[in-house]
C-alpha cells in the first residue's frame, strides 16, 4: 500500500512518459511506452557497417537512439532510472525473435564494465538489459566472461578510426568458463560504430565460441540510412 502511494505521488512530479511519443502514461504502467508505439518504435533494418574484419555474426538493434528514445536511453544509462531497462529489454525481445539464429544460442552475456566506471555509476545498463532479458528467452545468463581491464575515455567523443584502435586490448575472457563450440548472445546499450561489439565478439572467438550474435536495445544511425530512409519517405508520398 505505502509503495503504491509513493508512486503516486512520485509520479504526480515525475510522470511516466512514453519513451517513443513523448505521451504521458497511466501511473501504474508496466512499461515506459504506448501499446500502439511499440511496434512503430522498432527498428527497421540491420545496421549496416564496414569492417576490416568482423568477428560477430549478426546484430540486431531494438529501435533508435533518437528523439524521445535518445533522451530516455541517457536516463537509463547515466541518471539511476533503470527502471526503464524493462522498456528496453522488452522491445529487445520482440526484435530478437526477427533472427532464429539469436533463439538457438547457448548463452548470453554482456559488454561489461571497468571497475571504476560500475563504482561511479553504481550498476551496469548492459548487465540490466540481459539479466531481464535470460529468463524471457531461457537461456543462462553469464555477466563475467568478459573482464574490461582497462579505463578508456567516452568512446562517444571519439571518431570511428580513434574507436576501433582504442577498444584494442580494453577487454579479456575469464578463464575459468568454457565456451567452446558454444553460441553466445552478446547484450549492449547502444550501436554506433560497432568497435566494441566487434572486440568483445574477437574475444569470445578466440576463446573457443562458434559464434557471436550482438543484440542492443539502441542504434545510432548513420548520416546516410537517415537520408535513404527520408528518400524512401519523399518517394511514397509523391507516389500517392
């Protein structure tokens, strides 16, 4: 009773909010997004990006980190509201069942953390999304293959050359698991570049993993997807 109270009144000065529209929800709703803007919401295509050499198999990205669902991801991510990985991890769900690759995996885990960035932040947003999401896909969920034993600066500064060289190195398997021969579900926050889901994946790889497949709850267009999107929009309307 005291907790339902508390959410009232929290919600009275802080209102829940559709991540995808903006609208404001019912006190008592389970997810931070409208019914009718889940599906809108999802992303349309893979992300497409070159590399040198890729190590994971495929990724899927839930929807984009734009608008409303840019400024709901930074809450998630860096303001305490982790609430919202419940939002995330379902719309995670419904796009992974896009790939049946992701649904014959073995295990999952996730891109973890430097020690000094968990004590700053107190959790970790990747750790949130896959703890939430192992049970829905039953499958075991292990947070410590990867180790980050080294700090780097905020990738998000950096261009995308800057990013492939720094995250060389930053990341180590445990070896007390045993992952060979093994599919694993590689969870993150966000796509951009996919410099860090590509070393973690050259990890796992080299630790004996058949394959790699990278699931994210957000992705960071390109210039040019935005552009063929809008062209695609402006030659449906003039068909019309």
């Amino acid at each position: 009773m005291l907790k339902k109270i508390k959410e009232f009144i929290i919600n009275i000065f802080l209102p829940k909010r559709c991540i995808y529209c903006g609208k404001i929800l019912d006190y008592n709703a389970l997810l931070s997004i409208c019914k009718k803007c889940v599906i809108p919401a999802l992303a349309k295509e893979k992300p497409r990006r070159d590399f040198i050499e890729k190590y994971f198999d495929a990724v899927l990205c839930a929807t984009y980190y734009e608008k409303h669902i840019r400024y709901a991801m930074i809450k998630f991510k860096f303001k305490s509201i982790t609430s919202l990985a419940d939002t995330f991890s379902h719309m995670m769900l419904i796009k992974v069942k896009e790939d049946w690759r992701f649904l014959t995996s073995d295990i999952i885990t996730s891109v973890p953390l430097s020690d000094k960035r968990l004590k700053e932040r107190g959790y970790n947003q990747s750790h949130l999304l896959a703890k939430n999401l192992a049970p829905k896909l039953d499958m075991p969920y292990n947070e410590k293959l990867l180790v980050k034993v080294k700090d780097i600066p905020r990738i998000s500064k950096l261009t995308l050359s800057q990013r492939r060289k720094i995250v060389r190195g930053v990341y180590k398997f445990d070896n007390n698991f045993d992952i060979r021969g093994k599919k694993i579900i590689l969870i993150d926050d966000i796509f951009t570049t996919g410099s860090t889901a590509n070393e973690c994946a050259r990890i796992l790889k080299k630790n004996g993993a058949q394959s790699v497949f990278v699931l994210t709850a957000c992705e960071t267009r390109q210039k040019t997807d935005i552009i063929e999107e809008k062209s695609k929009e402006d030659f449906y309307i003039k068909d019309l």
